[in-house]
C-alpha cells in the first residue's frame, strides 16, 4: 500500500524526469511489464499513476544518482573518470 505522506511518492512524470528518462516512460514501462514494480510501490489514481523510488529502482535496476551520473555520460561522451 502506497503511504501518501511518503516523501519518496511522486507523480510518474516527475519520476520519469528525475531518473532522466522519457516523460511517458512509467507509463510505458508499467503497461508493458507490471512485474518490474513490486507490489505496493505503484499506484494509479484516476489517471494519474504515482510510483515510489523503490518501485522506480526496481524497474529502472538503477538509483536516481547512478540514472543522474550515467545521463551525465551519455550526454557527455568525452567524461570519464579519473
């Protein structure tokens, strides 16, 4: 069960930007693969679905920082560490 005081809930677009995704990409994801949440970390509301950064964890396979650094990467080929 999704606990609406959590801080870590947050809408799938704010997810799928924190996360440096594509905006429909919970959507796209959850539609297409529903197991990659575990139970509890995503909801839908209306229309409106909110995920948790577990559920997002889960089905990305990565934190918010590691998405954050690997964008970074991707973005900036010629990076690397030292």
């Amino acid at each position: 069960m999704i606990d609406l005081r959590d801080h870590d809930i947050m809408s799938s677009m704010e997810a799928a930007k924190r996360w440096e995704k594509a905006e429909d990409y919970v959507r796209q994801v959850y539609r297409k693969t529903p197991e990659k949440f575990p139970a509890g970390t995503i909801r839908k509301f209306g229309k409106q679905l909110v995920v948790t950064r577990k559920g997002m964890e889960s089905a990305t396979g990565e934190t918010e920082i590691e998405a954050k650094q690997f964008a970074s990467i991707r973005k900036n080929p010629n990076i690397r560490d030292l």
